[in-house]
C-alpha cells in the first residue's frame, strides 16, 4: 500500500517507497521522537507501572495548535528499523509497562505491524494491549 498510499482518508496515493511524501511528510522510514515509560498521566492508563509509549515523528492531522508540534509537523527524531521498534517494545514489557502505547502512529501502521510480528516471536505476551491514539 506504501507505493500508493491511502492508510488515512488524505488518501494522498503518493509512492512512500520511492521516497516521496504525502500530507503526514513521511517516506517509507520508520522515525520516533520517543520511547519512554509514561507515568502519572492518564491514569486508566499508566495505572501503577507505567505505560510504554512510543511517539512517532509527523502527523497526518496536521493540527495548526499541536503541542507536540516540533514532533508532528518539524518531524523532530530519529530514524529507526523495525527490528529496533520490536526491541523498544520488549524492553518496555521488561520495564512492567501495562501497556504499549502508540502515539500517533497511523502513518506507520505497516512497520509496526512487522515489528509487532518481531516482538511476538521473541515473548511479547499475547495479553499485552495497544493503546493507539489519535489514529
Ligand atoms: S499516511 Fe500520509 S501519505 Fe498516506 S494517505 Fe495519509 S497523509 Fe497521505
């Protein structure tokens, strides 16, 4: 679907493996800004260990008030494979996260699709939830 790109309903059919980019600014690479244990906010949430969040860099919203905007619209972070999101998700499941929370992650629903195959094979526990958010 990447090389013509309809995941959201900006429906851009743009091809991402040639490395071009639609509305959300993203190409065919797997970029995050962060991977932390979230605590205290949210607590449904986080509950007593924390929540194991990932925010990935761009944003297909657009939102003009964002206030992660160096994240959403700058594309602030770093490239990363899917091997080492599998990695992050495991090592979050180590730490006791409740949860693995995905933070605007629609544009990348593939890697980490794949990347959730990974982690599977190597113990993330089938009871293990996704938290995504603003898909
Ligand atoms: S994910 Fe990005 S490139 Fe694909 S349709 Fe949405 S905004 Fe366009």
């Amino acid at each position: 679907m990447l090389d013509n790109c309809t995941l959201c309903p900006h429906r851009c059919k743009i091809n991402r493996l040639a490395g071009n980019k639609g509305r959300c600014k993203c190409d065919d690479k797997l970029k995050i800004a962060l991977a932390s244990i979230h605590m205290f906010e949210e607590p449904c949430i986080s509950g007593k260990n924390g929540s194991g969040t990932v925010f990935f860099s761009n944003c297909n919203l657009n939102c003009i008030y964002c206030q992660n905007y160096e994240i959403s619209n700058l594309g602030k972070g770093k490239e990363i494979t899917i091997e080492h999101l599998a990695e992050i998700f495991l090592r979050q499941q180590k730490k006791g996260a409740h949860n693995i929370n995905l933070v605007t992650p629609t544009m990348y629903v593939y890697q980490i699709i794949e990347a959730i195959k990974i982690a599977k094979s190597k113990g993330l526990r089938n009871s293990y939830y996704l938290q995504l958010k603003w898909i």
